[in-house]
C-alpha cells in the first residue's frame, strides 16, 4: 500500500520544478528497498532479479500513472493552484523531518560533526535553484534533434535522474537548467496522443534515465551502507534545501508566476500535509506490528 501510494506521488512530485520523487520515497520509508531493487535488477542472481521486479514494478507503474496525469491533466491545475500545491510539499517536508530523525536516531546521534554534509546538501539545491532563474531563455528556442542534441539529450536524462532519486533534488528543476523542460513534457504529451514523431525523443531521454539510474542507485546505495551518517546527514540538507526551491518553483512555470512568498502560503495545504506525513507514520507503526504480531505467532 504504502509502496503504490508512494510511488503514485513520486510521479506526480517529479513533474513539479522544484519538488524530488526521492523526498517521497524517503517520506514514506521504502527509499532503500527501491535503491537496493534497482542494483539487484542489474547485478542479482536469478531470485534477487525477480524479487527486485516486483518491487520497481510496484513503484514504476503508480510513479508513471502519476506522472502521466500530470502532465495530462494536473500542468493547469499546478498553473492555477501552484501555492497550495507548494504549500502542501513544504507540509510533506517538514512534517517527514522528525520522522526520518527519529528513524535515522542511531545513526544520527553524536556525530553532530557530520552537519556539515547537511550544509553542504541544502547548498546544493540553492545553488541549483538560483542557476534555474537563468534558464527562461533557453526553454524559449525549439528543439531539434541531431546527433550532437541527441547525446545532449541522452546525458540530461541521465542527470535528470540523479534529482527524481536524490531527496530534495528535482530533477524538472534540473530539466528547466538544462532547457529541455518544456521539451520533455511537450513530447510526453504529444506522445500520449500518439503522435510519434516525438517517439526519438522519448526513447533517448529514457534511455539516459535508465543510464543515470543505474549509475546513481549504484551509488547512493553504497553511501548508505558504508557513511550511512554522512549520507543522512546530507539527505536532510537536501530536504531543507528543497525548501527553497519550492518557494521559488512558482516562477519556473510555463506561465511564469511570483515566487512563494508568507502572504501567498496556504496554511490549510500545509497544516494537510503535516497531517498526511503524521497519519502515514502512524498507519505504519500498525501495520509494522501487525506484521510484527503475525510473524510471532507463525
């Protein structure tokens, strides 16, 4: 349950500049499993291979339903509703802080040392979200596929990839930078409609998501195992970070609206996210013991 509404929101999370499918993941607690699924698929044995199948499946299809209702159907409702849609993620982020805290206490505790990774992430995605206010002028020239674009196009799927995994990264923010925001959902749509003369497209920015998957799971996998603090540590800079974004993601729009701003933030969208993160972390503490209670008695 968790895994498919996790998933599902992943996807709707990714279409937005400014918003990580790996915040999400990480919310909801299955962040791991999916980084470990990933490098099974490719490095497994025949078991760990079908079991990871299932897993990215149960991800990959609610992710990609979501994301294709976004780009469908929730692009004008973003436009329209952007600050409470931003309000709500900043609800989400927040409201996961002491959650992921509490869970990640072990690893977290005594070695205040490591904030600096902290510092080190929520710079990252400022420096990302500042470098994303210079992109406007290139989203406005049409793209043309040619060999030298296509590689282009294969290297910022794979880079795009990068901030849909990592927690507080974006990859649309990432797109946006590179110029080919536009571009992507533009094609995607076109694509849902059967137009397929945007089909090259398609398949080279896929492929280069599924380059860049294979290459930043890997890694972000092992980070976790052998500088898990570290690792944490930079996670919850990058959430912080995102913050940031967030509030500025309104002015990325394909219709470009002011940054978010106290007189624009919808507290009810952000009191229902707070809540959302707590309810899920409370469903899932009975579902643990239940689960827990089962195994017991078996």
């Amino acid at each position: 349950m968790f895994t498919i509404l996790g998933g599902f929101l992943m996807g709707l999370a990714n279409s937005v500049p400014g918003v990580s499918g790996g915040t999400i993941a990480f919310i909801m607690g299955f962040y791991e499993e999916l980084l470990k699924s990933v490098v099974d698929l490719v490095k497994g044995n025949k078991q760990e291979k079908i079991k990871a199948l299932k897993m990215i499946l149960k991800v990959a299809i609610p992710c990609g339903i979501g994301l294709l209702l976004a780009v469908e159907v929730l692009v004008k409702f973003f436009d329209n509703h952007i600050y409470a849609i931003s309000s709500l993620f900043v609800g989400f982020i927040l409201g996961a802080f002491p959650v992921i805290i509490k869970d990640e206490a072990k690893c977290l505790k005594g070695k205040y040392y490591n904030l600096i990774f902290s510092v080190i992430g929520a710079g990252l995605v400022i420096l990302i979200t500042v470098l994303n206010s210079q992109a406007t002028s290139a989203e406005g020239n049409a793209f043309v596929l040619t060999p030298l674009s296509g590689i282009y196009l294969f290297i910022c799927g794979a880079l795009a990839m990068s901030g849909m995994v990592l927690p507080g990264m974006s990859g649309s923010t990432l797109m946006l930078i590179f110029g080919l925001y536009m571009t992507i959902i533009e094609s995607l749509h076109k694509f849902m409609h059967l137009d397929m003369s945007v089909l090259p497209i398609v398949i080279i920015f896929g492929l280069g998501v599924l380059a860049g998957a294979v290459g930043i799971v890997g890694l972000l996998k092992k980070c976790l195992e052998k500088f898990r603090s570290q690792t944490v540590y930079m996670i919850l800079g990058l959430m912080a970070g995102s913050i940031y974004a967030i509030f500025q993601g309104p002015a990325t729009l394909d219709v470009p609206q002011p940054p978010m701003t106290m007189a624009t933030f919808n507290w009810l969208a952000f009191i229902i996210g707070v809540a959302v993160i707590a309810g899920l972390e409370v469903l899932k503490h009975f579902i643990n013991k239940k689960q827990k209670t089962a195994e017991e008695k078996s």
